[in-house]
C-alpha cells in the first residue's frame, strides 16, 4: 500500500481551509440545548456524497452477490447517518453525540480501505497528492453548498480508477472535518458537562431564583 504523505491519503492537504465548523450554539436557558440541524454540518452533505457515490460504485463495478458490496454501502451509510443521528440526540446525551460521531468516522476508515484495496488489487494507480487529477477533485470539494450533482458526471461516467479514486479524495476530506468536529464535541463536554450536569445546574439555579422572589418579612 502507498505510503501516507505521498499521495492523495494525506488528510491535511485535503481539508477544505473555507470551511470550518460552525460556530457552537449560543448558551440556552434549561437544561435540554439546540439540538439537531445536522444538515448544517460540512460533515454531513460530504458524506451523504459518499454514501451515494459508493452505491453507484457498486452497482457499477463490484458483483452485485459480492459481500463486498454490502459492506461498502453499509459503511457509507454508516459513515452518514450515524452524524445526523449523533446531531438529533445531543440535546440529552453529548456523550451519546461523541459516539455516534465516532462511529461514523471509524466506518469511513474502513470505507476508504475498500477503496484502496480495490486499487491495488486490481493493478490501479493511487493518485499522488499532488497530481492534477486530485488537485481537480481538492477544488471541487471546496464549492458551496456541494452535493452528488456536482460529482454525478465523474461518478457514473468515468472508469473505476478514476472514480475510486475520486471517493479517496472525498472520504479523506470528511475524515478532517468530522476530525475536527469530535475535538470540538469534546471540548464542548468538558465545558459544558452532560445532562445530568446541566439537570443539577438547572436545578439549582431556579431554586436561587425561587429563593430571591419570595416573601420578604420586617
């Protein structure tokens, strides 16, 4: 297998410097945040790109019979909907969020092995980092509001290598981010603390409230 650092596997070159995350949601009153709008995270649109385009892979270029194919499709799912189902549960368990988000990233990894054992097994080139080609599919990747249209030509049209390679480019793109999205979670966790935290500090703070209102005595 290439090494990393020489070739378009090296995720820091392909992040997408335009688009980091958003900001955290501003504080709420209670104990139960924001919660959902997954579909605002960069992660998520990257993703759903993925899980499609690895379908059509597969119908296109592995045996439909193959237990390949399933665990490729399944890994891309997995890799997109565990973040919107990790988004829609954070309002009541963040560790929750954390593993969900995890799971995703952990099921792109095994997606992006398939991809690169299917190169190599098959004689194909990875492309390097720095080739034109991946260069091409970096400055896609950084387009507003991106989503399978913009890839669909590549996708369904062109030879396996090339479209193989192409879901390298992308996977290792989502990677970073969803890299850059569990640090923030994180980060928010040991700020913010979990429900339980939040139930107690809500707790408290109506009964200082409760206790500020009251009868006043001469």
């Amino acid at each position: 297998m290439p090494e990393r650092g020489k070739n378009v596997t090296d995720e820091t070159d392909a992040t997408d410097a335009r688009h980091p995350l958003p900001p955290s949601p501003p504080s709420h009153e209670g104990f139960i945040p924001p919660h959902g709008g997954y579909e605002k995270l960069f992660s998520y649109p990257k993703t759903q790109i993925i899980y499609d385009a690895t379908v059509r892979f597969c119908d296109r270029f592995i045996d439909k019979r193959s237990r390949t194919t399933d665990q490729m499709v399944q890994a891309a799912r997995s890799g997109n909907k565990n973040i919107a189902e990790g988004s829609r549960i954070s309002g009541t368990s963040k560790e929750t969020e954390i593993k969900l988000t995890n799971v995703a990233r952990g099921s792109l990894e095994e997606l992006l092995g398939d991809y690169q054992d299917y190169l190599r097994q098959h004689g194909q080139k990875l492309w390097d980092k720095n080739s034109k080609e991946a260069f091409f599919v970096r400055k896609l990747g950084k387009k507003d509001n991106l989503s399978y249209e913009d890839f669909r030509e590549f996708i369904e049209t062109r030879p396996a290598e090339t479209v193989a390679n192409i879901l390298v480019c992308l996977i290792h793109q989502a990677n970073y981010l969803l890299d850059q999205q569990l640090r923030r979670l994180e980060q928010d966790f040991l700020k913010e603390g979990g429900l339980r935290e939040r139930m107690t500090h809500a707790r408290l703070a109506a009964r200082a409230k409760q206790s500020q209102g009251g009868p006043h005595h001469g």
